[in-house]
C-alpha cells in the first residue's frame, strides 16, 4: 500500500472521528441537581435539573413572572423566570432550568426545559369516542 494512501486514510478516519466526538459531545445535556449545588458562585451559569415542588408555582400573566421551587428530594432552590413556561411545565414534573444564581438568594433561569418521559400514555378518558367527535366537531368549525 502507498504511504500516500495510508496517510489519507488515516487523516480521513481522524476527521470523521472528531466529527462524531463533537456531533455528541454538543448534544448531551448535563446539569446538577439542587443536593448537589452546595456553595452556588453567584453570576455563574448553572443547568439545575430536578421536580417542581408542588403548591410552590406562582405565575402572573400579566408581567410574565414565574416563580416555583425545584428539588430533588434532598435540597431545594427557588427559581425565578420572565417569560413563558414551556408547554410541559408544571408543579410535580421535571425540569431543567439554565441560568444563574442571583446574589439575592434565588436561581435566576434565563431558560426552561421540560423534562418528560419517553413512553406515551393516553389519556384516561372513559368517553374517549364522544372526545374523538367532539374535536373532529371543532376543527371543521361547528359548534360545540
């Protein structure tokens, strides 16, 4: 075999492995868990992943402030976020949140991820056909 040929084989093989080592590095999504964010530095950005506490979600519409409480079972932080949650949000369900902690006390998250499963469950409806017509109903425009 030509050196030329190795050599271009094995500058190839380099190139499509660091191709894949970034392809994956940059898609893996870490973060700690409230327990493990003992002694936050405030201004630093953090990614804190645990459950909303429930009774702890406080939002205002009009101003768009949301406020809630994240745990993992053995520490807590309170979150602050201006803006909207995303659909999947709410008390009792996972989320990660990306921000920073505030001198002020609390995580001030610049972004919010919902965490849910993988496995899709339908909804219990004991009417699930009376459902099913009344959304065809809807989406043809007639009335309810």
């Amino acid at each position: 075999m030509k050196p030329k040929f190795l050599v271009g084989g094995l500058v190839i093989l380099a190139a499509l492995a660091y191709m894949i080592y970034a392809g994956v590095s940059q898609s893996v999504v870490y973060f700690v868990t409230p327990s493990e964010l003992a002694a936050p530095v405030a201004g630093k950005a953090y990614r804190v992943g645990g459950m909303v506490l429930p009774g702890s979600l406080k939002w205002e519409p009009r101003t768009l402030d949301l406020a809630f409480t994240i745990s993992d079972g053995k520490g807590t932080i309170p979150v602050r976020h201006k803006g909207t949650p995303p659909d999947l949000f709410g008390e009792g369900r996972g989320a990660v949140v990306e921000g920073s902690w505030n001198a002020d006390g609390y995580f001030k998250a610049s972004h919010i991820m919902a965490k849910h499963s993988e496995e899709y469950t339908a909804p219990h409806d004991t009417n699930a056909a009376g459902g099913y017509k009344d959304l065809l109903r809807t989406l043809q425009g007639a009335p309810r």
